[in-house]
C-alpha cells in the first residue's frame, strides 16, 4: 500500500495533555523524545500514526502544564496505544473539525 494511500485513511486526533504537576521545559524536550521513540515502534508494527504539531501551555512561572497535540493515526486506539507508550497522558481525545476563519 503507498504512502499515499494510507495517508488517505487517516484521520486527525487533538491531544489534551493536561499535566498533574508542571515540567520544566528540559522535561518537555525529553517527553518530545519518548513520543518520538514510540510513534517509530508503532509504525514499524504496522500503526498509521504521525504526529503533525504541539501546543505547550505554561503557568506564569514558565514551566509547561500541559500540551494540545495534532496527530493523524488510524484510530483512537492507536493514540492511546502511542500514550501508553510514550508514558504521556492523554486526558482527552477528540477528532479534529473544520478550523474557524480569523481575521
């Protein structure tokens, strides 16, 4: 099957990764680095999973207190699998809508 193909069959996931205890952005960087690790075993298993980008959230001190993240998997379970793996929490799920036109 091409790339192309099972691109196609993707849908895309926003990522509410709210944290229990803020992180500093050190920690962040090597969550980065987990999420990486897992979503290549995942596709070497066969997973249709990407991750597209990330949002940080931050209190006024700076450390990150959590993250929305847009991913294109062919599932849901294959989102939860990916934070199960990665050891991130994925506090809620949802599939993407049409984004609002700004100004």
């Amino acid at each position: 099957m091409s790339e192309q193909t099972r691109e196609g069959e993707m849908e895309d996931f926003l990522i509410l990764r709210d944290l229990d205890e803020p992180i500093s952005e050190d920690e962040l960087e090597a969550a980065g680095e987990q999420s990486g690790e897992a979503l290549a075993e995942l596709r070497d298993e066969g997973t249709d999973i990407r991750w597209v980008e990330s949002e940080v959230m931050t209190d006024e001190d700076g450390d990150v207190t959590g993250t929305f993240c847009h991913y294109r998997a062919e599932s849901e379970d294959a989102i939860r699998e990916h934070a199960d793996r990665a050891g991130l929490p994925a506090t809620r799920i949802d599939r993407r809508g049409e984004p609002l036109e700004g100004e």
